[in-house]
C-alpha cells in the first residue's frame, strides 16, 4: 500500500529498458559521517556533564532522532531509480509521496559529462541533460554509477543511429555476464 510501484510499471508497452540504477552509494558518505559525527559529539557531551537521568533522556532521543534520519535517507536512497528508455529519461523517488519525473529524449539537445577526483575514485560521476530552452524534471543527475557507460548510451539513443554503438548492448546486460 504504502510501497512505491516499481519503476518499470511506468514504461509503455512499445518502450525499450536501456539503463536502470539507483544512485551511485558515495551518495549516502555525507549523511553518514555527518550523523557519526552528531552520535560522537553526544556521547562526548555526555559524558562530560554531570550525571542526571534528563540528560541521559535528551541524548538517547537525540541518537535515536539522528538514527532515524539517516535511516530514512538510506531508505530514500534505495528507492529511488533512475531508468532511461529508447523514448525518454525517468528518476522515481519518495516513499510515501511517489514522484516521477521524466523527459522524452526528444527534447534533449545537449549532454555534460562531469567527474570529479573522487567520482574518478569511487566510480560516479554527473550527467547534466539539457533540453530546448526549458529547465526539465531531469536536468542534472548527480552520483550516477558508472557514468561513462550511461553517457556513451544516451549519446547514441539521442545523437547516434541505433544499434552503431556497444553502449546499448552493454548496459542492458547485468555486469556479471560481460
């Protein structure tokens, strides 16, 4: 009831699954090191206060409320899908609201490519698609995993003559079977 549909229940019936992933995990490092460094902090502030039953309350639910945070990002996270076909862009996130946003790959006129020292590192980069003189639903897609793959394909599905390229070939099969 309350669980997303599955992303590839949006697809037509005449459209083609090229790419399907969730974003690359270094998404989730920030939260992460930023809910340690909050249970850190508050075991540091404990401890140095004076024993009282108020204080042990008010850190515990503060842990608590930190955990859950970082919980739900991590639930956020895997959730949400980023699926491009041979006819349009689309990322489906939320978990109680569902949103699906999504551009037909028509309207694309232009693709940037960008990774950064630690994208070249952990294996993400940045795809910024944009589209004739509109800002889309899906303009900058960040932590994207193994993002010259995904670019080499968009760049034939929306540039190149199908089936002229091994991108589609490549992305469509699980990385086990290559």
């Amino acid at each position: 009831m309350l669980a997303p549909r599955e992303i590839d229940e949006y697809l037509l019936p005449t459209e083609r699954r090229v790419i399907r992933v969730r974003q690359h995990w270094a998404v989730l490092i920030t939260p992460l090191t930023q809910t340690a460094l909050f249970l850190l902090a508050l075991v540091l502030l404990e401890r140095f206060l004076p024993d009282s039953v108020l204080v042990d309350n008010i850190a515990f639910y503060l842990g608590l409320v930190a955990t859950l945070r970082f919980t739900v990002l991590t639930i956020l996270w895997w959730i949400e899908r980023i699926v491009i076909t041979d006819k349009r862009v689309m990322l489906a996130e939320g978990i109680i609201t569902h949103n699906v946003g999504m551009m037909p790959l028509s309207k694309v006129t232009d693709l940037t490519f960008r990774r950064s020292l630690g994208g070249r590192l952990l294996g993400y980069g940045t795809l910024i698609v944009e589209s004739a003189g509109q800002i889309q639903a899906l303009n900058k897609i960040s932590y994207l995993p193994r993002p010259e793959e995904v670019y080499e394909a968009l760049s034939e599905l929306v540039f190149g003559e199908k089936g002229k390229t091994r991108a589609t070939g490549l992305l469509a099969r699980p990385r086990w079977r290559r």
